[in-house]
C-alpha cells in the first residue's frame, strides 16, 4: 500500500529514542520530510544525520517542550525551513512516578500541555497546507486499563483521548484528522520496560503473561500503526482512539 507520504512535512516531538524515533524513520522511509526535537543537542543532530539517510529533507532543534516560547519556535522554524506541516505527532512525556504532586504538575505540564501546545502550533500552518493535516496524541493503554497505581500518568494520558477527540470536531471541517494511539507495553533495549525487566522482574514477567501472544510490542509495531493514522491513507479515521496491544487489555471496545 502506498501511505502517500512522499513530500508530505512531518514532526515528531521526542524523536531522539525508543517510540518517536522509530515513528520518524518509518515516516521517512515513506517519503516524509521530517521535524525532530528533544532536549539533548547531540542526539538530534544524529537522529537528523540518520533520516537524511533516507534521502528526504530533515530538520531539528533541541527543545524543552515544556519551555512554550522555545516549543512554538520550534514548530514554527521547522514550517519555515520544511515549506509547512501536514503531519503533527505529540509524542514526548513525562512518564510514570509515584511522587504525587511533582508528578501530576509533571504530567499535566509535559503531557497534557505538551500536547495542547503543540495542536495550537501547528493547526494554523495545517490549515495553509492543501492537503489539510493529521494530528496523532501518543497516549497509553495506561489511560484506559487500571495498571500499577493510581498514577499521574494514567490520567493525563486519559486527558489526551478525550482532548483529540474534540479537537477532531473542533477543526474536522479544515480536513484535519486528530486520532490518539494507545500502544501497550512496547518493549526495546534502553526503553522502560528494559529497564523494568532489571528492577522488577516479577512485574515484568506478570505484565507478560497478560499479552495473549507472550510478547510485548516492538518498535516497529507501533511506528507503523502510528505511520498509517498520520497518513493520508487513513482519512477515514479521525476522532479515535487506537489501541495498539496486541491483546493487553482486556474490556470490550465498542
Ligand atoms: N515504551 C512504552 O512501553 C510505552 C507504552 C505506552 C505509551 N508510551 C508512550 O510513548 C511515548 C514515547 O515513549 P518512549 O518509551 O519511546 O520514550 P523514551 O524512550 O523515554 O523517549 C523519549 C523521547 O522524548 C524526548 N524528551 C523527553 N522529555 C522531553 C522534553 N521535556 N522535551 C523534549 N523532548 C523530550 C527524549 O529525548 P531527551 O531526553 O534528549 O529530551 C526522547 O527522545 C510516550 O508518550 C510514552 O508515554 C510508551
């Protein structure tokens, strides 16, 4: 199936590691041009290196998305520099932790924020664009399950369902689709739940055992159910939220 990303301008927010980089190469496997941003300088300029490689037109800044000033700049300087955005993925959060407070201001600012921040950017250049735009929230099965506590984590993710469903409405009649993604447990080397394996087996394991084909998700898995929502080939799909598990939770969706 051609996706029919070939020109078309996508950003990636936190596309340096794990998830958000893997959905920029599949992008730019497909013909996208690619916007990047995270917070480490050198990672960038390697993970852009690494896309040129793919012989498309990639940019990136390092950026805090929790800095508001420098986040817009960045989305509006990747504009300028790719010639417009079609394609806006929020994927950066402030993960999960037990802290209380300091986690539910975290979560709301990086997450909910975030993502906020990054649809009011990016909508107005979306609008300029021809083919109109494709917004996709990263969220979590986290936000639709109970898993572990009663984290920060999981509601803010919930927050962004309920967010990119509306926004849907909000700007459907400018042609752009907004879809969330919750994948679940995607394991990769450096990742969380390799990290998890280390410290707490047990969960790890148990985790496992929940997902009918025993294993988790890979990079690859999630990029590419991330890659066909943003694409042109999903117009029909727009207000949804997709979950990408591979059989991790259990209610009925209907
Ligand atoms: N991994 C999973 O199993 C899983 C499951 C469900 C949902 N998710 C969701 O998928 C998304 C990606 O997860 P991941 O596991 O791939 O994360 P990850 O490996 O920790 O990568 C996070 C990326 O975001 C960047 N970043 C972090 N904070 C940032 C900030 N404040 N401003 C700008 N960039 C920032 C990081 O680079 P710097 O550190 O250099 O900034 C890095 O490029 C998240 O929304 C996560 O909640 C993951």
């Amino acid at each position: 199936m051609n996706l029919q990303l070939r020109g078309k301008n996508a950003l990636i927010t936190g596309a340096t590691r794990g998830i958000g980089r893997q959905i920029a190469r599949e992008l730019a496997a497909e013909g996208a041009n690619i916007g990047i941003c995270a917070r480490a300088i050198e990672d960038v300029q390697e993970a852009v290196r690494e896309l040129k490689s793919y012989d498309i037109h990639a940019v990136g800044e390092a950026c805090n998305i929790r800095d508001a000033d420098a986040y817009r700049a960045w989305v509006d300087g990747c504009a300028e520099q790719l010639g417009g955005i079609d394609i806006f993925i929020s994927n950066v959060s402030a993960g999960g932790g037990f802290d209380s407070e300091k986690n539910w201001w975290k979560n709301f600012e990086i997450d909910v924020l975030g993502s906020v921040r990054g649809c009011e950017a990016v909508i107005p250049h979306m609008e300029k664009a021809d083919g109109g735009g494709s917004v996709v929230l990263i969220s979590s099965t986290n936000a639709v399950e109970v898993f572990s506590a009663p984290m920060a984590y999981n509601s803010m993710k919930a927050a962004l369902i309920t967010y990119a469903k509306q926004l849907s409405q909000y700007v459907g009649d400018k042609n752009i689709r907004v879809n969330s993604v919750c994948p679940g447990p995607i394991y990769f080397e450096g990742g969380a739940w390799d990290m998890l394996k280390d410290v707490n087996l047990p969960f790890y394991e148990s985790t496992l055992r929940k997902i009918p084909r025993g294993e988790m998700g890979s990079l690859k898995e999630i990029a590419s159910v991330v890659t066909f929502i943003a694409s042109p080939r999903a117009s029909l799909i727009s207000g949804a939220n997709i979950v990408a598990d591979a059989g991790f939770t259990k209610r009925v969706q209907f």
